[in-house]
C-alpha cells in the first residue's frame, strides 16, 4: 500500500477549512437577494474548497473538483462584477480587491513551493478576499435589478 502525499496535513488545513466557510455568507446574502444561480454557486465553491482541505492530498478527485470549480466560480463572478460594478468607488474597491487577491493567491503557490508555513495565512486571506469581492457583485446585482 502506497501512503498518500499530502499538499497541507490537518494542522495547517483545518485554517483553510475554515476560511473556505466564508463563502458561505455570500451564498447566504445570494439566497436571500434571489440570486439562486449566485448563490447556488458560492454554495458549491464552498462544499468542494471545504471538501479537498478536510484532507489535502496531493492528487486526489477532491482537488481537481475545487480547481476546476474555483475557476469556474472566479469567472462567473468577475464576469458578473464587470457588469454589475460600474460605480468609480465601487469599481476601484472591486479591481483592488481582484488584484489583492492575484497577489495572495501568488503568494500562496510561492511560500508553499518554499515549504515556508506562512502560505496558508495567504491562502486564508485569498479566500476571505474572494468572499468580499462576490458579496460586492451580488450587492451590485441586487441593487442594478430593482
């Protein structure tokens, strides 16, 4: 039997687990604005991000499916921003929050690559960033439907 290689073991995980949970409050705010495909999305970003963390191994089903799907997530909803978000201080807080989250997310691969421990905080922090730019769409959506 072969042991399974792990990207992150539990300790470190378990962060990401949670951070991964904050995307929840935009399926919620979705939800509750009418915005079903939304949220319906965010609910599944949540479940498959939630669901490769609980046990990081290196190659598995679990992390193609949040990759494919984070993906597919991040481009319905920067396509859904670049609609939506057309108000300056809106727009400068959303494109600032796309570049925050370019950048932690690149800082994440890199740390990781250098077997340094600080690449979960800037995992954690991708993933609160990306929850803050859905809700920041859905709020525009909400608001450019009425």
């Amino acid at each position: 039997m072969t042991e399974e290689k792990y990207t992150a073991h539990w300790e470190q995980s378990k962060w990401l687990v949670a951070s991964s949970s904050l995307f929840l409050i935009p399926a919620i705010y979705g939800y509750r604005n009418k915005l079903y495909i939304c949220s319906l999305i965010s609910t599944l970003t949540t479940l498959f991000s939630i669901n490769y963390w609980r046990k990081a191994t290196a190659e598995s089903w679990r992390k193609q499916m949040d990759l494919v799907f984070s993906k597919i997530s991040f481009v319905i909803f920067t396509y859904k921003g670049v609609i939506y978000v057309t108000q300056t201080p809106l727009c400068t807080i959303g494109y600032s929050n796309v570049l925050a989250i370019a950048y932690c997310y690149y800082l994440s691969e890199k740390l990781f690559a250098e077997k340094n421990p600080h690449w979960v905080k800037y995992h954690a922090i991708f993933h609160l960033l990306v929850a803050c730019g859905q809700l920041i769409v859905l709020h525009n959506m909400t608001y450019k439907s009425i």
